[in-house]
C-alpha cells in the first residue's frame, strides 16, 4: 500500500486533481467528507460540539450549522483549537479504518486540505501538493464559489503559503492549465504512483517473508 497526502490552498483545485486520481483508480479518503459524517445528527461528535459551543450552532433540522459555527471559530484560536480536538480524533480513526478496508496493492490517497498547516506530511509515504497562482485561487472563489474578493482573501490568508506548501512537497501538480493539460500531468503522476505501490509491495511481502 502506498499512502499519499493529496493538499492546496482553497481554489487550487485539488478536488479535481483527487477525482481524477480515483477514476485512474485510487481510493480516496476525503477529510472534509469524513469530518462532516462525524458531526451528523446523531453522533457522539455533534453532541461534544453542542455540549461545547451550544445549541445555536445547530440549524432548525437538528444538523450542524457549520456558517455558524465557522463565524464562531474562526477568528478565535482557543475556541478553534477547542473544535479541532473534538474533530480531529474522530476524522484520524476513521480514516484508519478506511486504509485498513484498503487492499495492500492500494494507492490511498488522503485528500487533506490543512495537511501543511497541522504538520502531517510525517503520516504520509509521498505529499502531492496541487498549485495555482494566487490571482486563479482568488479568481475560482469569487466566479465559481460566489465569495465575495474579501471573504476570499481572508480565507487564503487563514491558509499556508504556496511556498510553505511547496516546501513539504514531493510532487507538485501545476493547476493553472487547461483541464487537458491537467488530465496529462495527472496521469503522469498516477503512473509513477502505481510503480511506487508495487515496490512498496514487493518489499513488504519481502518482510513478511524474512519474519516468517
């Protein structure tokens, strides 16, 4: 198995990088999806979120009202440090237990957008850092998005630097190119992602081997 972080900044695009690597036929495991299921109705998670900002953060079908709850974090370092130690546990232990339904010839990508901010690239085999200029990040999030330029930049700030990821990076995928070109790169990169898992195969059956 082979466990790949797949990070960038919001509007880089790495959505469309990380559907692309699955229809070549790696299994994903989104973060942000993961950290939504976690705070569903029902859950341990959202009751720990009420029982720690209270019921205004939930919305009038009993769900989480994460714009609320965003507005109540995020200029606020205790009380986002104070929802990421509810979160982030739960996100970690689920995603194990989706790498570990994976097959051992998998290339698990762990789509992860504050990889570089909370220093995870360690957890990692290879970090794929998907870019784009700051002018395509700002321009994604207004035209596509609807944000408002201020509310965009505001977010980008909230994030690493380009350069900051680009640092912890083994491979960089360039995202301000036509889809075309995207889909090129990305095959690329998928093609030395499949050599490395079977080395990294190879070695492990090697291990178990000698153990045996």
């Amino acid at each position: 198995m082979l466990k790949v972080g797949l990070t960038g900044g919001i509007g880089a695009g790495k959505s469309e990088v990380s559907r692309l690597l699955v229809e070549h036929g790696a299994v994903l495991i989104d973060a942000d999806r993961i950290a939504r299921e976690v705070v569903a109705p029902g859950t341990p998670g959202l009751a720990a979120v009420v029982d720690a900002f209270g019921e205004d953060v939930l919305a009038a079908d009993g769900t989480l009202d994460r714009p609320k709850l965003g507005s109540m974090v995020f200029a606020d370092a205790d009380r986002l440090a104070v929802l990421n130690s509810i979160v982030h546990p739960l996100v970690g232990a689920r995603s194990r237990e989706l790498e570990e339904a994976a097959s051992a010839d998998s290339v698990v990508v762990h789509d992860v957008p504050l990889l570089t901010e909370n220093g995870l690239a360690k957890l990692y085999d290879l970090v794929i850092v998907v870019d784009a200029a700051t002018e395509t990040q700002l321009d994604r999030l207004v035209r596509l998005r609807g944000m408002t330029e201020a509310d965009a930049r505001a977010r980008m700030a909230a994030q690493a630097t380009r350069e900051k990821r680009r640092e912890i990076a083994d491979v960089v995928i360039d995202n301000d190119v036509p889809l075309e070109a995207l889909r090129r790169r990305v095959r690329e990169v998928w093609t030395d992602l499949e050599r490395r898992a079977r080395t990294a195969g190879e070695r492990d059956g090697e291990q178990r081997a000698s153990s045996e």
